[in-house]
C-alpha cells in the first residue's frame, strides 16, 4: 500500500516569504502570503489547474452569523505541517498534509487560539479548473462543488470530542473516468477512509475485488416491496417476486419489526414475531430461501430511534447516554399530578430556541419541529412542555406539562432535582447523544442484525433525526454502521440517495451502473398498485408505463403501493386486475433497458421536462410530461409506443408524480352527452379511450340539513370505500317522495371572517361572500391560513359539489376545501352559473390547480370542516364571489347504456351496460369492461371505428338509458409510431 506514497511528511520548499509549495506525484499546489492557492500546476506538462485570474478565499473561520475571518498567512512548520494563521497569529489551524502519487490530503492537527465556545466553522475555498477534484475524508467534513468552486466546510469544528476525526479532505486531479476511479480507490486506500469489515489487510487488490462484487451482485436491483402478516403472506410474496424474475425483496418496518414505522415499545432491531415466530432464525431462513431463488433481502428501517417505551433504554429509568441539549435542576418541589414545573439551568446555558449559536439548526426547536426540544428528564421521569416562560430570576416556568411520558412514571419531585433536556425527533422518537458510547452500541446492533440474517440493503430513513448539531451526526453513525459490515450491501437514506461513507458509489463505474441513481429503496419507479377507493382510483397500466418509463436511466424498477407504509401484499395483488400486466410491464421495461442505445436513452429523457411556471404555482415539482411510452414485447423485437392522453388546449394537466402518491394523469369530467374539445398533436390516426362511469346528480333534488353520522366509534364510517367499489348499489338516501337528498354545506349559524383583513369571508341570509385584495402582481397562490367552519358529516355517498356563483370575470380561482379535498372553481365569468363538480378529485386534473400533497389523504366519511378562499389570482386588485345554495349532492349510481362515442363526424355504437363505478376501455377495436380494480367484467359490442383527426375536435360520448345522465371521467389517447429496440 505505502510504497507508492510519497515519504509521509513532504520536503517542502520555501519560494519566498510566506510562499508554501506543496508537490504530489501528479501536480503541484502552491499558496501565496495571503493564504490564497495562487496555482496548481500538472507536473507532466505545466497545465494550469486553477481558474486563471480567479481570487481564491482559502481559509477562513465563519462566526455562526456568517462573518468570515481569513487566515491569510501561511508557514511550514518546523516539523513539516502547514500553518494557516491571522496577521497577528492567532487564530490558526495547523494541518498536517500527505501526498500520494495522485492527490494532496490535508487534515487538521492543531488548532490555536479557536474556542469551542463560538461554535465557529472552518471553511476553504478554491476557485478550480474543469479537472480538479475535492473529496471529504471523513464525517466531520463537507464537500461541495460546481462550476469551479471547490468548497470543503468543517461544520463541527468546536467539537473536540476524542471519538470523532479532525475531518480532512483530498485534492486530486480527474483525467477521465477510468482514472478517475483508480484515483479513487488508491485514496480509499492510502487515506484510511472508512470501509468494510474484512478478513486480511484493506489494500488496493482487495478494494477492487470488493467492488467488483458490488457492483456484480447490484447491477440488477428490481424489486418487490412485500406486505406481509404471517409467514404464509411472506412466502406468496416471494413465490410472486421469483415468477416476476425480481432481484430483491424489500420489507418495510411494518413487516419485519414489531413497531410499525418509529420504535415504540421494542427496539430498533427487535424482529416481529407475527411474521418471524422464531425472530431472527426465521428472518435469515427467510433471506437464505430469497438468496437460493436468485435475489436478496431489504429491510427498511429507521436510523437508530429510541421508542418512548422502549424496555431497556428507557423504561423506568432512562439511558443517561440520550441525547441532551443541556442540564439543570427543579425549583420548588412538585407532586406527580403538577402541570407546571420550574427549572433553573446551569451557569451559561439556555433553552435552545433562546441559543444564537445553534441558529444554524432551523430543524432544532420548541413542539412541531423536526427535532423537538421541549422535553426533559426529571429524576427518571420524563417530561414534555408545552410552553416556556422566561422568569425575572433567570428560571423557566413550564406550562401544560404532560408527565410520566412513555415508561417513566409520574412521581413526586423534591426541589433541586436534577433535570436533563432531550431531543425528540417528531415528537417520536429519542436518540443516543452522537459523541456517547450508545450511538456506537445502536449501530453495532443494526450492523449486527445485517449481518446475521443476511440483508443486503441498509437503510437510513429519518436521517435527519442524528442533525441536533448538524448531519455530521448522521454520517457518523451511517459511518460506524458500514465499518460492522462484512458483505456488499447496498444503501439510502432519507435525503434520497446513499450515505457519504459507501464509498461504491463514488465510482463512475458504479455510476453507470446506478445511472447517477442510489439503489433506491421505495423510490419512483415502482409499479404502483392501489386498489379503488372512495378517495382515489385503482392505478392501471398506463400509469405503471409512465412510472417505469422514467427509470430508463437507471434506480430500482420493481412494484409497491404508492404511498406509505409501501409494501403490496399478495391479496391486494390478487383482487387488482392488471396485476399480471404490471409484472409484463416491469419484465419487459427492465430488459428494453438493458438494450436502450444512447440516441434511445436521449429521446426518452427529452419526453420529459420540469414544471412550467413559478415554482410557487405548482404543487408538485417532480417532471412533466406529454406523453407515455408504453412497452411491448414481440417475438424479433421490442417496441416504445409514445401515447398521448389527449388534452384541451388549456386547463388540463401534463403527467407526473405525485410525492408517495403515484401518477396523477390528464383526463376531463363531462356528463354524457356533453362533449368535450380535445387537441390531437399527431396526423389523423385510430384513437383508444378509457371511460370511467361516475354517478348521476340530480341538483334540483331537495336539500336538507346533514343528518349526523351514524358510526360506530369516533371517526369510523358507517358507510365506507367499498360501497363505491359496487357501484354503491344501496343507493343513494333518498327522501320521502323517493327522490335523492342533498346536503346543505352552509354554516348553520351567520359567518364571518377578515372582517380587517385583505381576506373577507361572511355569510348571512343563506348567501356566501368570498372576497380578497391581491396586492402582489400575478400570478400567485395562497394556500395558508384559510377560513372555514366546522361540520360533522359522512359524504362518502355526497361526494359531488354544487352551487351558484356569482362570478367576476378576475380569473381569480374559488376554492372550496370540504374535508381534504379541493373542489376548485374559475371565475372566468361575470353574472351568475349553475356550478357542478362530480368529486374532489376533478381538482387533480386542473392545470391551473392539480394535485397537491394536503389533498393526498381524505375521508369522504368522517369530514370535520368546509373551508373557503380565493387562494389564486392573475392580476392584483380586489377578486370577490358571492355564493348561494351550496349543497353536496347525492350520487345516484346510474350505468352507461349502450354508448355511442362519437369524434367530431366519427361514430362508434356501443352495445351494452357499463355499471355505475365501471371502466369501459376500448383499444385495438374492442370494447371490455372491467370493475373498479381493473378485473374484466365483459365486452360491449362495437360497431364502427374511431379515429382522431389531427388537431381539435369534439369528443362525446352519449348514453341511451333515461333519467339523469351518469358524469363520466374520460381519457381518449392516440398512439405515435414506435421506437425499435432490438432483441
């Protein structure tokens, strides 16, 4: 390993006064007497690797306000190590530097005249060429660099703590991939940075085999993320991921631990016992089984949470190891059931909110934050606080105090108990201290789990929970973690890709492997599977083609459910329909990427773009795009069809992504009978289309105060999704003459709001009036602090909105929220109109709306509140509404009969039933039905064909049975011409 490293302590020659030259075997890196690199040269031909002409900060100390002291005067010292000092000597930091063949690694060895106190950082700064490099050689250092600036922070610098490495970084030379690789292995190497627990010395011979390795057992990571709760589920699951020819079984928390997401009443590594009887001999036979079928076992999990009840690091008497924000003692003695306790800190400590030194951690704070401080060990029992008052004498009253948290009983406290503050991340979780012996015990339990029952992929969800004082904390322990392990595994953590220390990753060759991606673990290119309910549409193929189709880069294919906890189980695939397409689809997609050319590669990603517009107008920011290629396999070849669900020319969305949602498509709402205008970007070609039947509205109908719901426990619905999945074939309540009943929205008593507010809001004599002062140009949104009133009502079978506006003509948006969803109307018009809106769904569909992550979740069942706004304008100035009749309208399930479908002058006669929640899809000349989870339900005769002719026309579908017509969800869509991708 030494023999190509230059002699440890480098013969440094002195230029002139101040002037420090420091030679490796590739180049040369001189500093001046202002501290600044003032050249880099390449030692084979004298090439310049420093911007020309740039000014270079170096180092400097940054107080925790921002303020920079440079340390411009640099010496070599006596001893070899390089001083970086202020004019009058102190402060200074001295570094102890090592060259090998290939790079200049610097590491600090000394500081003078910095005080712990300050919480000062350390910050160095060049200005470099196109091939210059920065990497951080351990956790206590951070790297950035883009467009030149390379920029390596000590954030921790204060902490001295004897368990943690100065930080230290390396300054290399890239000449392309392949070198850059070798460059990298030898620091990994040279440096001692961390790396696997192996048998035999850690040299370069044995860093390459490993990541060979690596990098064979992970280039495929397809995946199945696995529901389980019993054995049986467990063992369908993967029978399910070997027939879909996947690499790897991922379990989430709520599978493989006792605690479903955060440790509670168990510990971070405890095995649950429902789907492992014998823990952890059940979960290595269960990876043994997974590795004799070809693939691998993945557990979720969260990175080293303390559950409030946890038995033994918390119970009766907690670890004195948790993390602490200071310490002090109780004034005046209190009993068990006291709400209110005093406290006096130590000599020079505050509150964290009060502590301007820790203002640089804006996750650390009082109730509601990332990591909660109002907590408090009292004796041995811990404490939480709703509030703190600062008392005249120094001390703290703390008020609406919840005692005997989690294990800890209450008791009665003398005065001068000694009181410990903690951190609570999310109010969850404690944490061990990240300089204390626990955090090093948690992580050798994870690594220890790892091991013994042969996972292969570690996960570090709720990373953030370690950053008190920074993500050092984290890096430390993800860093302590990868050291205990002795086999490849891959890694992801709550930030979206993989911990610093997997040093794998960093390689180009791994790169190209991930495609610039971590193995993800629940990541977006998994096929989602949901089934139908009250809230959201099953997912079908079209959306797993758009999924799966921007994994073509690189990640993980595989399939899950679209938001948390994950995990699919096989019965939710055995009722979901296309479950066996989505396996085709997945099969196929991951071979396409296997054979894409790089011209291929360019056209898929060129169908994709970033959001248009203000990033504020737009609620999810995930890419964009107009159409989906749908994937096919054939006996010679395999084809890319780019399909386009048509739009309007305006007001529909592109697709994308919802966070831990899925896909959120085009589509548009009509009754049948109403046609609607749709543009076709392409020539005149066959067009397909998915018709979704909704129910039939009668707004006419009488409307009557909500009766209360009947259920059964606080929040349960008597009347839930599943009579939605049916086609809600108990009918809607009627009234007594037989005929449907609306429910009347509107408060039961006068309303107002804003009164001297820009946001007016005021009801009386059963008239709504919205109004808002726009001050800012347009256009912009508001979403916040939006007025309402208070209901208690069940609209599962209510799920349509109704109501007169009066409208201005501003374009302004109506926004009513009624429970979680969005019911959104635009005032592009003046006078008055009849308003219809047959779900809150619709919303999602609104280019000038769309789906947002507060509509995400809803309970048509159990909805609390009605809130009303203008939360969107185009110009500023005055926008108002006036709204009467108000009501949610009762869905009367109406089936689609005999439908003719008619595209401008093309007609297509339908005959048939399609039931009320139904889906009819026709493709390819024939017309299938299928139920609300995509199951086949039959096929309609078709008489006649359909094509779309290129630009705008009218798009109707009719419906032949009598009553109130049943609103329909529409998406036609033409296919282009498909991209070849050889076999």
């Amino acid at each position: 390993m030494c023999r190509r490293l230059l002699p440890l302590l480098l013969a440094w020659a002195v230029l002139a006064a101040g002037e420090v030259v420091l030679p490796c075997g590739r180049f040369t890196l001189k500093f001046d007497e202002q501290g600044g690199a003032v050249a880099a040269v390449r030692t084979a031909d004298g090439a310049g690797l420093l911007r020309p002409g740039a000014r270079h900060e170096g180092l400097a100390l940054v107080d925790p306000d921002g303020t920079a002291t440079p340390l411009p005067v640099v010496r070599r010292l006596a001893d070899g190590r390089v001083e970086f000092a202020a004019t009058s000597g102190q402060p200074a930091v001295v570094f102890a530097v090592r060259a090998g063949e290939r790079h200049v690694a610097f590491r600090p060895s000394e500081l003078r005249g910095i005080e712990p106190s300050q919480r000062e950082t350390l910050r160095f700064t060049l200005i470099g060429g196109p091939d210059l490099r920065l990497l951080p050689l351990d956790y206590m250092t951070e790297t950035t660099g883009g467009a030149g600036l390379l920029r390596v922070t000590w954030p921790a610098l204060w902490n001295r703590h004897p368990s943690n490495p100065p930080g230290g970084f390396a300054l290399y030379e890239r000449t392309g991939d392949e070198d850059e690789d070798e460059t990298l292995l030898r620091l990994w190497v040279e440096e001692g940075l961390p790396h696997p627990r192996v048998d035999g010395p850690w040299d370069l011979a044995r860093a390459r085999t490993w990541v060979r390795e690596w990098q064979a057992r992970f280039a495929d990571r397809s995946q199945l993320i696995l529901a389980a709760k019993t054995p049986t589920e467990l063992r369908a699951g993967l029978a399910l991921a070997r027939r879909a020819n996947l690499r790897q079984v991922y379990l989430f928390t709520d599978v493989w631990r006792p605690d479903s997401f955060w440790p509670d009443k168990h510990s971070h590594v405890d095995v649950n016992p429902a789907v492992f009887p014998r823990g952890e001999a059940d979960l290595r036979a269960f990876a043994e089984e997974a590795r004799a079928a070809g693939m691998y076992l993945a557990l979720h999990s969260i990175s080293a949470g303390i559950g409030k009840s946890d038995p033994r690091r918390v119970g009766a008497k907690p670890d004195p190891r948790l993390a602490s924000w200071g310490e002090g003692k109780l004034v005046g003695a209190v009993d068990a059931k006291a709400t209110t306790l005093r406290l006096r800190l130590a000599p020079g400590q505050v509150l964290p909110s009060e502590d301007p030194r820790r203002g640089k951690f804006p996750s650390v704070g009082e109730r509601g934050a990332t990591i909660e401080t109002n907590w408090l060990k009292v004796g041995e029992e811990i404490v939480r606080f709703d509030a703190a008052l600062r008392m005249a004498d120094g001390s703290y009253e703390l008020v609406r105090c919840r005692r005997g948290v989690g294990t800890t009983p209450a008791v009665a406290h003398p005065g001068a108990t000694a009181v410990v503050g903690l951190y609570a991340p999310y109010g969850a979780n404690f944490i061990p201290g990240n300089d204390t012996t626990l955090l090093a015990e948690m992580a050798a339990e994870y690594a220890g789990l790892v091991e013994r029952c042969l996972v292969e992929h570690v996960e570090f969800d709720g990373a953030e929970i370690h950053a008190y004082e920074g993500f050092w904390g984290y890096r430390k322990y993800a860093t302590l973690v990868y050291q205990g392990l002795t086999r490849p595994t891959t890694a992801h953590d709550s930030r979206g890709g993989r911990p610093d220390c997997w040093f794998e990753y960093r390689l180009n060759s791994s790169k190209r492997l991930m495609a610039g991606a971590c193995a993800y673990s629940h990541g977006n290119w998994n096929v989602p599977v949901a089934l139908d309910q009250a809230s959201r549409p099953a997912s079908n193929l079209l959306e797993a083609h758009f999924v799966l189709s921007q994994g073509h880069l690189g990640g993980a294919l595989g399939l899950a459910k679209p938001e948390p906890m994950f995990g699919v189980g096989v019965a939710q695939l055995a009722r979901h329909g296309q479950t066996e397409d989505f396996l085709t689809a997945l099969r196929t997609w991951t071979e396409i990427n296997r054979r894409l050319t790089p011209e291929q590669h360019r056209t898929i990603a060129a169908s994709f773009r970033p959001p248009a517009g203000p990033r504020t107008l737009n609620f999810s920011h995930h890419v964009r795009s107009e159409i989906v290629c749908v994937a096919r396999e054939h006996a010679d070849r395999f084809e890319l069809t780019p399909t386009t669900v048509l739009r309007r020319a305006q007001g529909d969305i592109l697709w994308h992504v919802g966070q831990e949602h899925g896909p959120v498509a085009p589509k548009q709402f009509a009754p049948a009978g109403q046609a609607v205008e749709l543009v076709n970007p392409l020539a005149e070609r066959p067009v397909d289309f998915v018709v979704r039947v909704l129910p039939a509205f009668d707004p006419a109908a009488p409307t009557v105060r909500p009766p209360p719901p009947a259920r059964t426990k606080p929040g349960a619905v008597a009347v839930g999704p599943a009579d939605f999945v049916t086609g809600n074939a108990g009918g809607p309540v009627a009234s007594a003459a037989g005929r449907p009943t609306n429910y009347d929205l509107f408060p039961a008593q006068p309303f107002h709001s804003g009164e001297a507010s820009s946001r007016q809001i005021s009801f009386e004599d059963q008239e709504l009036f919205v109004a808002d002062a726009a001050l800012a140009d347009g256009p912009g949104r508001q979403v916040a602090d939006v007025a309402g009133w208070s209901v208690d009502l069940d609209l599962t079978r209510h799920r349509g909105l109704a109501c007169t506006v009066e409208g201005d003509g501003s374009g302004a948006l109506l926004l009513f929220q009624v429970g979680q969803r969005d019911y959104v109307i635009p005032l592009d018009f003046t006078g008055e109109r009849e308003i219809v809106i047959p779900h809150g769904e619709v919303s999602w569909a609104r280019a000038d709306w769309g789906w947002r992550m507060e509509t995400k979740h809803n309970d048509y069942g159990n909805v609390r509140r009605v809130k009303v706004s203008l939360p969107q304008w185009v110009r500023p100035g005055r926008h108002q509404a006036t709204i009467t009749r108000l009501r949610a309208l009762a869905e009367i399930p109406r089936p689609l009969v005999d439908p003719v479908v008619r595209v401008g002058e093309r007609v297509l006669r339908l005959r048939g039933t399609v039931p009320s929640g139904y889906y009819l899809k026709y493709e390819n000349g024939r017309a299938l039905v299928f139920d609300p989870d995509w199951r086949p339900a039959g096929e309609l005769a078709a008489e006649g064909a359909l094509t779309a002719p290129a630009g705008a026309a009218r798009y109707r579908v009719d419906d032949a049975a009598d009553g109130p017509a049943p609103w329909l969800e529409l998406q036609f869509s033409v296919r282009g011409e498909p991209m070849i991708v050889g076999k």
